[in-house]
C-alpha cells in the first residue's frame, strides 16, 4: 500500500537535507533555519498521516514524544557549548522525520542481519553514529595542525602510543579481569555481554588498587592459567586489546588536549569578530573578573574525585561572556574592548574554532540507514571475542 512507503519518503527527504545542510556548513558556516524549522513541520506532518493510515496513534505520540526528547538532547549539548543551534535544530528534524526506522535496504553478512538495530529509537543511533563519524575528521584537522602549526600537539596526542609501559600494564589488567569475569559469568544461570563488562569493569579497578606484589602475582597466574588453557586467543585476545587500549588512548586525548591545543588560538582583543567562539566562560564576581576554562567532563573528574558535586555547577559570579557555539555577539566584544582599556583582563583573548558538524550528521544518516547502530556492532564484535 501506498502509506507503507511514507517512512521510506521521509528517509529520502532527510538524506537530501542532511546533504544540503552540509554545503551550507561548510560554505557559510550555519545551518538554515529556513531548512531545519519546515523540515520538523514536514516530519510531525508525515508521522500524522502515517499513523491515521495505519490506524496507530500512538505511534504519531511517541514520534512527538522522541522528537521532544532529541531537542532536549541537543539544548544540553548546546548549553555545554558543544553543538551550534543549528546542529540541535537538524538533529531535532531527523528525529521528527526518523523517529519510525525507514526501510531503505535489508541483508546478511555472515548471517547477521544488516542493519543492526538498537533496543533504542533511530534518531539515538543517528545522534551517536554522528559523534563517532566525528573523529576521524577530528583527527585528520589535529594533526594537519600538529604538523604545520603546533608540534607539541603531536606529541600530546601520541602520548599513549610513547607511554607504551603504562598501555601494556592496563592491557594486563584488563586481560585478567576478563578472564575473571568470563568465569564468574559462566557459572551464573543468567548472562550476557552487558553483565560481563560490568564485571570487567569493576574488577579491573580491584586489581588495579592492589599492591605492586600482589598484582604481579594476580596477574602472571591468571595469564599463565589463560595461556594454558587457549593459548591462540589469549594472544590474539591481548593483542586486540593492547590496540584498542592505545586507540582509545588516542581518542581521549584528541577530545581533550590535543583538541584543546590545535582548536584554539590567541587574538588580540581588537581583532575579535562576530561569530568567533571564546575558548573559556568569563566572570566577574564584586570587582573581580576571571576565566574558567574547565570542561565539562574536566569538572566531572573533580567532582568525582572529590566528592563534591557542587564542582558540576557554574562558578559563582555573572556571566559576561560565554562558550556557547554560536559565538561572540558585538556587546560581547564591545565589554571585552571595555575591559581590557580598564586593565581588568589582557590583551589577548583565546578562541576556539568550530569544526563543521553537519556533514558528520549526513555520514552518519547513511551508517544508520545501510550499516546500523555502530555502538551495538561494537557490543557484539566485544561479545564475539569473549566467547
């Protein structure tokens, strides 16, 4: 029938916005609101229709009620900084178009079923898939500048390639809290991969913890008893994990200092422009005004640590000038120029630059339509190995 092919349109229509948004991201900069606002109207619109046809209205509610749900997704992330309004508002139109899976292509590879689908709705894998599509160009901009620019963020980001002792020490722990927990999980009437990477988890902080001695001895044991018993995928095993470790070593480290090093830059206040985005939150508190330029996650870390989670929060004092990605406004350069004459702060300010995100949303549309959910592959590519 007819209606059956409304989820299948709607794909089609998401592809070629996310295609045109990605021009206009790489040309000017911005995703169009005269793009993002009609493509949300369009997609409630066929989720409507799809849902009378079918006899199901439900199914148009929770459409709405996924959609809601991206949009305050993506108004986090903006409020962190993370995303340009833009990239919320497109997000906020796939989910309104996709919140029903469309069935674009269906086969197998190696009698799996592609695509692989999530327990969680479509417009989650596309938010994910686009993230994770991310970081190759990421990674391709950082060390383009490492090269060319700021060497020392090459050698920030090979750090855990460098420090291979720390990487092979993790590699071991982590090898014997998965034999232990493999183990432990068998003996169990109920399991399954979920269980056993917590298991791993909190075993590999366990035997992390112990003494120098006792870890030692923990771990030649348990690897001696491992190389025993399947000597080919103990070392095929270690050795996918010691690059995996060292991969996300890298990751970890492109994300944050390396990041942080090739994306921002030093300008003196007179050359600032509209549109440039400060690398740090800016304050005044009483007759004091300074920076804060803890991540998120940074913040995270310290609370953790600490314990205190009053560390998450905003330090005390006004606002003057934020992070947020749709970057500085003309007041907001006009009060730094106003600062800076009065001695308050100096002659520089730093800025980060953006890194166009849309066509990082297209790749990974085209993932989650013809490949599936990358996070849930990766879950039973790990399962697969545990075996």
């Amino acid at each position: 029938m007819v209606f059956n092919y409304i989820p299948l349109i709607a794909g089609i229509i998401a592809f070629a916005a996310c295609l045109y948004a990605s021009y206009t991201d790489f040309k000017r900069g911005i995703i169009p609101n005269k793009l993002t606002f009609p493509l949300i109207a369009v997609g409630l619109f066929l989720n409507v229709v799809y849902a009378v046809l079918i006899g199901n209205l439900l199914l148009f509610i929770s459409a709405t009620i996924i959609t809601g749900m991206i949009f305050a997704l993506g108004y986090l992330f903006w409020k962190m900084g993370a995303w340009a309004g833009g990239d919320v508002k497109l997000f906020t139109a796939m989910a309104a178009l996709l919140a029903i899976y469309p069935p674009i292509i269906n086969y197998n590879i190696l009698n799996y079923e592609m695509p692989v689908y999530a327990v969680y709705p479509f417009p989650f894998s596309l938010i994910l898939n686009s993230i994770l599509s991310m970081l190759p160009f990421l990674l391709i901009y950082v060390i383009y500048i490492g090269f060319t620019r700021k060497p020392q963020v090459l050698k920030e980001l090979t750090e855990p390639v460098r420090n291979y002792k720390k990487t092979l020490v993790s590699a071991l722990v982590v090898s014997t809290a998965a034999y232990i927990a493999v183990f432990i999980t068998f003996q169990l009437p109920i399991r399954n991969i979920i269980m056993i990477f917590i298991f791993i988890v909190i075993l590999s902080l366990i035997i992390s913890k112990l003494p120098k001695l006792v870890k030692a001895l923990v771990i030649s044991g348990i690897m001696i008893l491992s190389l025993i018993q399947n000597l080919e995928v103990t070392i095929y095993g270690f050795i996918i994990l010691l690059i995996t470790i060292t991969v996300i070593g890298i990751i970890r480290k492109l994300l944050s200092k390396a990041n942080k090093e090739a994306l921002q830059d030093d300008y003196k206040i007179s050359e600032l422009e509209k549109g440039m985005i400060s690398a740090y939150n800016l304050y005044q508190k009483g007759d004091e005004i300074y920076y804060d330029d803890k991540s998120f996650t940074g913040k995270i870390r310290e609370a953790v640590k600490s314990g205190n989670i009053f560390l998450l929060t905003a330090p005390r004092g006004k606002l003057l000038v934020g992070t947020l990605a749709a970057g500085l406004e003309d007041k907001d350069i006009e009060l730094l120029k106003k600062l800076q004459q009065e001695g308050k702060i100096p002659d520089t300010f730093k800025v980060k630059k953006g890194v166009p995100f849309a066509p990082s949303i297209l790749i990974g549309l085209l993932i989650s339509l013809f490949i599936g959910d990358l996070v849930i592959i990766l879950f039973n590519i790990v399962g697969l190995l545990l075996q």
